[in-house]
C-alpha cells in the first residue's frame, strides 16, 4: 500500500484529503477540511496564503500523528492567482483574489494595444478578465510598484508548495491557465509578454505534472513531528487533475463536465485550436495531464447558488443545499433565466437582488422565494450547458455521445436529471472527489506506481461508481432552450 496526501483548494473551501493506493484500488479519506475565501484589505480582494499554509500544516499533523508513512503530497487550486516574490525570496504583499475590482476595466486598454485574435492565436485562452495576464496588465497600467521590484511570480499552487519545499517554478497545467503561455511552442508566450511590455524575468520555469520537487522542508518537519516525504507537482490547475480522473473509456465519444463552484465544460484534444471559431465560441486550451489539450470553456457553475445561499445566511435564513434543491424541484421551472456568465454576477454579494434585477431588465417575472431563484440559476445553468455541448460538436466537429459530469455538483441528483434533460444526451456522474482522485494517482505516476493516464482511468474505474442519466420530458426542455437562447442572443 502507498499512501499519498492531497491537498485540494476551492475557492471557497480546502480539505486534505489521504489516498491509499493497493492493488489498482484508490481509498479516499478526508482527514482535515477548512474554509477559505476572500479577505478584504483596504478595499481590495485579497488570499489568505498564511492561512491557507497553516490549514496544510494540519492536515499534514493529522496523518503524522497517526504514523501514516506518506509517498508524496501535491496541491491543486484555483487557476489565475498568484504571488510575487522579491529577490531574497521573499512575498511582496497580499496575493489578489481573481473577484478583486482592479481588472474591471482592463479590456479597455488591453485591446487597444492587441487585438482579441492576436491573444487568441499566441496563448488560445478564453477572454476573462481575471486570466493572469490581465491582472500583470492592470498592476502596470496602475503603476504598481510591485511588479518593478518583482522577482518571480508563483502561481498559488507553486507559491505554497514553494513554501513546503522551496521549489520555484510553474506547473504546466496551472501555466497554461494565465493567459501568458503558448500551447504551441509549449512555453510562455514570449512574443506577446513584451508587447504588453511586461518584465520576462518575473516568469520561471515551466515543470510538467508528475515531477517531483523536493522534500518537505526540515523545519516542517521538526514543527509538525513527521518523516520527510516527497513534495510533487500534479495538475495544479484543480480543474486539470479533475479531467485526469475522468472514468471515460477509449472508444467513447465524450465530453467532460467539471462541477463545482465554477463549471468546465469540454473535451480533450491532442493539438490546441487556435481559429476564429474557437475564439468566438468562447473556448480556452489548457493543458492536462500527459501534455493533452483540454478544449474547454468556463462556466459561473453552482456559483449563483452558493453566493445566494451566503447572502440569506448572513441575514440569519441558513438554508441547507437540500433544502434548496427541494425547494427549487417544486418552483415553476423556466419561469425566468439569466444568463449565468453575465458580469453582475461576477463579485460576492447580494446575488438575489442581482438574480431578480438581471430578469426585470430583461422584461420577466422576477425570482422572489428562495426556491424560484435556485430554479431560475439551475435552469439558466444547465441550459448554458447544452449551448456550451452544441458550440463544442460544431467546433472541433466531433459528436458528443455521453457527457461525463465530475465534482461536488455531481451530489444534487436534482440538477444531475436536469443536465441530462436539457442536453438532450445521457449523463454519466462521478467520482464525486475527482480532483483530489487525479491529484493522488498523479503522484502515484511520479512515483510509477500508475504507469500512465490511461492506467490512472482504469484504477478510476476499479475504485469509484458511477450514476448514469437518461434525459427526460424532450420537447418540454426544448421549449424552455429556445426561451434561453432568445434571452441570450
């Protein structure tokens, strides 16, 4: 038996979660879970790396205390992020929250100096605003003195685990995520990084998933009573160890649906698409595992639901995530949608005010009880799914025969059926814990106890089950496709 530590952070909550790997079998145990979130900083949106590292010491204490022998331990977060150390190594300040006001207006002056295709064909990244090189982009624009002073920049799951073991470099699935690296040339985007004149030097070396780092630092050790173990680099990007742990099969003709706080929706490639079509369609090519291209776009996902959730707990109405799933499967479905990327919903706050303004703006009966806005951020959702289905057939000119539906999203059975249905395709979900899967059983391909990613599917496979969904009530959900197509045009 091999044991390995995951460490796997969302944007709202991290757990450590403990692999045991016997027999091409994954056991899963949660051995230590946190909150995490965004802090306020003299009116900006800022990380709590500090915290987040002390959560990790923990999780770590938790298995040492209980003489677990670990082969590894690895990180996966969030993409975009990051921190900026000094020359002596040291962090120069708060790292940003992707949800920070700074980039609100970046494309403003982003576009005026290169074009949206010129982007596209030099990184094949989705336009958001938060991508990495944005944010270096609106530090410049505002004359941060930051990133004069800057030596290099980690990414959040290289900063962290450069705090554990020293390390300093870039995963390659998290690189690929900032808008700053060239799935081509398989290296950042040089040409295009000195056109927007910013500093080349802050930018480090790009390692590939499965590499091993270093050791878990000494003075660790002795703080936390634990043997040295290795510290490994896995799909960093949490979206790219998720992929990984994917239990599709060969000979399937499928699709990926990553559920979670934000939702990715592709399929995977083996050479990036860098057209116009792509680009129009709203498509990003990020790396995964064993240098394949994950063709994807990025949806707000459950988002709406969980700020809704944090916005009636603040005024004392703490519902539960079933008590809203109930309530939404009662709710007149369709009744009104929105479009689940619009920019109002980006930011925390009072998503419900922002959920009913979105629908008086758009002439439509507006969401009062908590049940019809759950419905209407549900419906809106799974409706973006299926346009995100049909814009992915078209483009790589591929058909989708079975979407695969990975994450915590895969526990409400309710939006499960409600995918299938409004695709028009069967679903097929699980394992719930797919990012902390890929993460563990790439370190297990570090330390060749996985020979490779088809391998790592097969003990997927062998250790979790799965649900399938056949869609339902066709005509009635087209219906209600059409009202959402109409809404977005």
């Amino acid at each position: 038996m091999k044991n390995f530590l995951a460490i796997d952070l969302g944007a709202s909550s991290g757990r450590a979660i403990l692999g045991r790997l016997q027999d091409d079998k994954l056991n899963l145990e949660e051995v230590h879970r946190f909150e995490n979130g965004g802090v306020k900083v003299c009116g900006n949106l800022h990380w709590n790396l500090l915290g987040l590292l002390e959560e990790i010491k923990k999780g770590i204490a938790k298995v040492a205390a209980r003489d677990i022998p670990l082969s590894g331990l690895a990180i996966d977060t969030w993409g975009v992020d990051f921190s900026l150390l000094d020359r002596h190594g040291s962090f120069l300040g708060f790292p940003y929250h992707y949800r920070d006001t700074r980039t609100d207006n970046v494309f403003d002056y982003a576009f005026a100096e290169i074009s949206r295709f010129e982007y596209y064909q030099a990184t094949g990244i989705q336009f958001l605003p938060f991508n990495t090189i944005f944010q270096l982009l609106a530090m410049r624009h505002n004359d941060d003195p930051a990133l004069t002073i800057a030596d290099r920049m980690l990414l959040t799951p290289n900063a962290l685990t450069y705090m554990l073991c020293g390390d300093i470099s870039a995963e390659l699935t998290i690189a690929s995520t900032t808008q700053a690296y060239n799935p081509v040339t398989r290296g950042w985007a040089w040409d295009l990084i000195e056109k927007l004149n910013l500093p080349t030097d802050i930018f480090p070396d790009i390692k590939p998933s499965g590499t091993v780092v270093g050791t878990l630092h000494e003075s660790i050790c002795q703080e936390l009573q634990c043997a040295p173990f290795p510290v490994i680099l896995v799909g960093s990007h949490d979206s790219a160890s998720a992929v990984a742990a994917v239990p599709a099969r060969a000979d399937q003709s499928w699709a990926y649906l990553s559920s979670g706080t934000w939702s990715l929706l592709g399929k995977e490639l083996d050479s990036p698409l860098l057209n116009e079509e792509a680009m129009q369609a709203q498509f990003t090519n990020e790396c995964g595992i064993e240098g394949r291209i994950r063709f994807l776009t990025n949806i707000m996902g459950m988002w709406l639901v969980q700020e809704s959730r944090n916005t009636w707990k603040r005024q004392g109405k703490n519902y539960s995530f079933d008590e809203l799933s109930k309530s939404a499967a009662a709710a007149e479905p369709f009744r009104s949608l929105v479009n689940p990327n619009h920019a109002s919903f980006m930011a925390p706050g009072d998503m419900p005010q922002r959920i009913r303004q979105f629908c008086r703006d758009h002439r439509q009966a507006a969401p009062e009880t908590p049940g019809q806005i759950v419905r209407c951020a549900i419906d809106s959702l799974v409706f973006r799914y299926r346009q995100a289905v049909e814009n992915l057939e078209q483009v790589t000119d591929d058909p989708v025969e079975v979407l695969h539906l990975v994450g915590g999203g895969t526990k409400d059975r309710l939006v499960n059926q409600y995918v299938a249905n409004a695709i028009g395709r069967k679903v097929i979900t699980g394992p719930v814990e797919a990012t902390a899967t890929g993460n563990l059983l790439t370190q297990a391909m570090a330390v060749r106890e996985v020979t490779d990613l088809e391998h790592l599917r097969q003990v997927v496979r062998n250790s979790f089950d799965t649900q399938e969904y056949e869609p339902q009530d066709k005509i009635v959900w087209d219906e209600g496709y059409k009202k959402y197509c109409d809404l977005c045009s």
